[in-house]
C-alpha cells in the first residue's frame, strides 16, 4: 500500500518535469548534423551555431553560416528536412 502511494506522488511531482523537457524538445525527425549539411548546400561557409526555433510558424533549425558576405541564417523544418527559409 505505501509503494503505491509513494509512486501515485513521486507521478504528481514529476509530471510537470516531464511535460516542460517534452515541450521544450520537440519531436525531430532530421538530426543537427543533416540540418546542418542541408544547410550548407543551399549557403556554403563555416557553421558558427544550430538551434531549434520557431520560425514562419514551423519549428526549424536555425542554421547559422559565416560567409564572405556575412552571417546568414537557413531555417530547415525539423520534420521535412526541407528548407522554409533564409536571412
């Protein structure tokens, strides 16, 4: 009876943990590397950071690139894998 007590609350206390990391990471279908050589097909340069952000109402990885022109950003869809846009 206690043990099932101890795992009802040790569930109520750790449910709103498990929610927060699973809205925090969403569900990837492609990994940062493949966004990343995406990335670097559409823009060639050095990779200076990769995030997952919400973008044109999609969440995307935000693929930065030094270039000789600057930094650009690729958003590729974490879904598809195919590029939604670039800055």
């Amino acid at each position: 009876m206690k043990k099932t007590i101890y795992a009802g609350l040790l569930a109520a206390l750790l449910a709103p943990a498990v929610a927060a990391a699973q809205a925090q990471s969403p569900a990837t279908k492609i990994s940062e590397e493949q966004a990343t050589k995406i990335a670097l097909e559409r823009i060639p340069g050095k990779v200076t950071s990769v995030t997952i952000e919400r973008k044109r109402g999609k969440n995307v990885y935000v693929v930065e690139i030094q270039t000789p022109d600057g930094e650009k950003d690729v958003f590729v869809d974490i879904v598809s894998g195919k590029i939604v846009g670039t800055e």
